[in-house]
C-alpha cells in the first residue's frame, strides 16, 4: 500500500494509547526484497520470539497487505490493513478481526473505533510507506537489525534510508532516542535496540 505522498494520519491522542513500531532490517537497512517479500537472510527466531511477546500485549495491528507477523495468534489479532483499494473503511469477510483502511478517507481515530479499540498498544508492522506514514507519531520504535545480512536492491524500512543515510538517522530526525543496544542472537549479529520520542518516556 501507497498512501498518497500528502496524506497525514489525524489522531486524538490518548494517555492510554501507544503507537509502537517494530522491524527487522538487513545491514543496508532493508525489510524485503524487491518483490516485497522477507528473504530468509533477515528471518530470526529470537527475532520472531520477541515480536510474539510483544504482538501478544497489542490492542491492534496495523500493516500493509504485504506485512503481517504471522504465528499462531495472528489471525486472532485485531488489525488494520492499510490500502487504496477502499475510499476509507471496509470489513473483510474472511476476517473478521481485520478492517482494510484508506487513511486518506478516514482518520486513525474512526478506524480504530471501527474496531473497538479505545486503548493499548498500536503496533506497527509495516511496510515502508506505512512505516513513513507514522513516523511522527511513534513512542517507540523497535528495531531489530541482522548485521550479516545484506538485500541487494531490497525495499527500505523507511523511504529515506539510503547509501548515506541509516534507519537510525531517519528515526533520531524524526525525535526519537535510542536505548540500550541487547544482543537477541549473538551468533547470528541480531540485535535490538528500542528507540523512545522523549515526551513518551
């Protein structure tokens, strides 16, 4: 999904509302391949362990139609899909839990309360353009990065990341600050490092 590049996401924030991102990335920064798929290279079990954890404590999900975070529970999670295939909000048959949202004709605000969701974690899945999308409104940002995997040509965690700049500027241009760097997986170069707006702290 491709929010129009003006789109702005109108939001009443909530003291008991937090807007979470989450994402692993290659060492040049990258969250899939040219076809908008995880390779493998990037794919982590301690990863994947912490990011259950987390999705488990969510009041909703939120992701394009090429992102979800699969697992056992994921189809029981409340979602929202971003799209432009709708004019604002539409349910989807198939899943109940999930709603398909244009941000461009509706406000996060209505589509949460589509859903019934007045509080908790809003998580962040991405891809890029829904990354960029929240970029201003993030608490936290999780970011995993795989330091032994490269993507050539693959699709950035946000738009700006390039040769000369890393998701870590793109997320401390936006007002965030990181905390202290944890190894997930030693062996394999994963590490976590949860980047936190200060006015959220």
């Amino acid at each position: 999904m491709t929010p129009p590049s003006d789109t702005v996401i109108v939001i009443v924030m909530s003291e008991d509302r937090r807007i979470e991102g989450y994402a692993i990335v290659s060492l040049d920064g990258m969250i899939a391949n040219a076809a908008g798929v995880m390779p493998d290279v990037i794919r982590n079990g301690a990863d994947q362990k912490f990011l259950q954890s987390e999705l488990d404590r969510a009041a909703v999900i939120v992701n394009g139609r090429h992102s979800d975070e699969g697992g056992p529970r994921a189809a029981r999670r409340k979602r929202l899909v971003l799209t432009r295939q709708v004019p604002s909000l539409s349910s989807d048959a198939a899943h109940p839990d999930a709603l398909r949202w244009n941000p461009a004709g509706a406000t996060l605000d209505e589509a949460l309360a589509r859903l019934g969701v007045t509080h908790g974690l809003v998580a962040i899945l991405g891809g890029t353009e829904v990354f960029d999308l929240f970029l201003p409104l993030y608490d936290a940002f999780h970011l995993t990065r795989a330091a032994h995997a490269k993507i050539p040509n693959g699709r950035p965690v946000f738009s700006e990341v390039g040769p000369q700049t890393t998701p870590e500027d793109v997320l401390a241009g936006a007002g965030l600050k990181p905390g202290a760097r944890r190894d997930l997986d030693g062996a394999a170069g994963v590490t976590l490092t949860t980047w936190i707006r200060e006015a959220a702290k």
